[in-house]
C-alpha cells in the first residue's frame, strides 16, 4: 500500500497545496492591523459579495465591519490571508445588502471566486455556522464558553468540550482497463456526471466505506484502493478524502435512489463533468493525463 501512495502522489501533488497557502488560521487575533480587513459575511449560507469586481475584489474589504453599515448577531476572527486580517460574520435574514453589493449563495459561487477565497469563505461558513449551532451543552443544556488556548467550547457545568464539527466522505474513482466510472447522482444540476462520494458511517474505516459505499450505489466490488488527496468541502462540514480503485467485479446496477445514471467512459467520449479546482475534477483530469501511459 505504501509503494502505490507515493507512485501516485508523485504523479499528482495532494490537492491542498494548490489553495489557501497564504492563508494562516488563526483563533485569537495577535494584534490589531492597520489596513482592511476581508469580511466573509454570511445570510444563512448566502456570502455577501461586491457586485461590481472579480476575484479577490468580490469579498469586501473594510477596515471595520460597521464601514459595511450592517449588524452582526455573530463576528468570528478566523485568521491572515497574506497578511490581512479575516473575519467569518453571520446577519439576519431581514439584513438588506449593502450598496453594490449582494448575498449570493456560496455553492453558486464555487468557479467564480478565485479559489483560495472559496476555500476561505467555506472555511468562514463552517466556523460561524458552529459559533452559531453550539450555544449550548449538548449534554447539560447549559451555555457553552469558548476557550482561550484553541477553538473549542466547554460547558463549565459538566466539562464537556466541543471543537468545530467535520464529517469525513470518501470520493473514489473506479477505474477499469482504460476507462472510469462516472454517474449522475439526483443531486446534481444539469447533466454533470461524477465520481462516486459517501460519508463515513461510526465504526468504518475509509476502505469499508469505499466497499460499501461503491456496493450500495452501483453494485459492483473494487479492489487495489489507494490515497489521492483530500478537499474540505462546507457543505455543510465535509472533509473529502480521495481515493482510486481498480474494478473487481460486478455489472453495474443502480440504486435510483441517490445515483439515476452511471457508465464506464474512456478519456476520448467524456460526459459533462464537474468544473476544475474541485477534487472530483482533479481525480477525472489525472485519469485524462495518465491514461495510455501506465
């Protein structure tokens, strides 16, 4: 196992290195700065957005949240990006938008913003939608407090801690001969087609899931599983772990439940698939570039 995980990383870099390198996480702010701040405010999961500019200019930058003439029921201090202070916000639903600006929904936003703010802002969504879900002891019912050595909450009753919560799922490709399986789950809009994802159930190792996972969705086994990379992914607090696997037996046979449509694809007839800075299309993209020369 050992062998194949570094054969293939070296064919493929982990995919994290790719985003949010100038990005330092931070739980307590060290110090207050002299020049704006990135505010990552937030309506439920609709990010508030400068309409006029791209990329980085989307999300704005003040150097005071009261510049934005809004209020916040909750203001969390999440870390530097290249040296500039960032803020994860939550508003109330009646909050209207500032002047040339709106809130727009963050998976809308997945290919438009430039990618290391995606991943802050859904890192963003994440911290204050757990600011927001862990008021109280889960245990005692009692307010919870946060504590001061890392980003966590203690129920100063009965002593339980709290950290910020992150589901694991496995995403696979499932290789066979020279060609992929991809499928269209219910979920997905328009005519995408995809790998194969699940979320890690108590008591399964990844492996497990992956078998289970596979079986469950298009009914066939796999074998040789072997590490690609990981993508946090905030919707709502997933963590994906990648994987490849070759074929091992089976026909395909649909659940039509999650999964409605599925096939096997060579690298010349590909369907729609999902858009790039996504890990599902760097695991379809390293399949394109690899064919033909294993």
């Amino acid at each position: 196992m050992e062998g194949l995980v570094l054969e293939l990383k070296s064919k493929q870099p982990g995919y994290n290195s790719k985003f949010m390198k100038g990005f330092i996480r931070e739980f307590q702010e060290k110090g207050k700065t002299a020049s704006n701040s990135l505010w990552f405010v937030f309506q439920g999961d609709n990010l508030l957005i400068n309409s006029t500019q791209k990329e980085t200019g989307l999300i704005p930058k003040r150097k005071r949240l009261s510049e934005l003439n809004i209020n916040s029921q909750i203001k969390q201090y999440i870390g530097r990006y290249n040296n500039i202070t960032c803020y994860s916000v939550f508003v109330s639903d009646d909050t209207p938008a500032p002047e040339n600006m709106n809130f727009c929904n963050l998976r809308r936003l997945f290919g438009i913003l430039n990618p290391d703010m995606f991943y802050i802002a859904g890192y963003a969504r994440q911290i204050i939608r757990w600011e927001e879900t862990t008021q109280y002891c889960g245990k005692c019912g009692s307010v919870l407090q946060p504590l001061e050595s890392e980003r966590a909450k203690e129920c100063m009753k009965c002593g339980l801690i709290i950290y910020p919560r992150i589901s694991p799922a496995i995403i696979v490709s499932i290789l066979k001969k020279e060609k992929i399986l991809l499928a269209r789950s219910s979920r997905f809009k328009g005519n995408i087609y995809s790998v194969l994802a699940g979320f890690v159930e108590p008591g399964e190792s990844l492996e497990d899931c992956i078998s289970r996972e596979v079986k469950e969705e298009v009914n066939i086994e796999v074998e040789n599983i072997r590490y690609f990379g990981s993508q946090p992914w905030p919707f709502p607090d997933s963590l994906m772990i990648a994987f490849i696997a070759d074929y091992k037996d089976g026909e395909i046979c649909l659940d039509n439940d999650e999964i409605i449509d599925a096939s096997w694809y060579s690298r010349d007839d590909l369907p729609e698939i999902p858009k790039k800075a996504s890990i599902a299309r760097e695991m379809i993209d390293w399949f394109v570039e690899t064919t033909g020369k294993r």
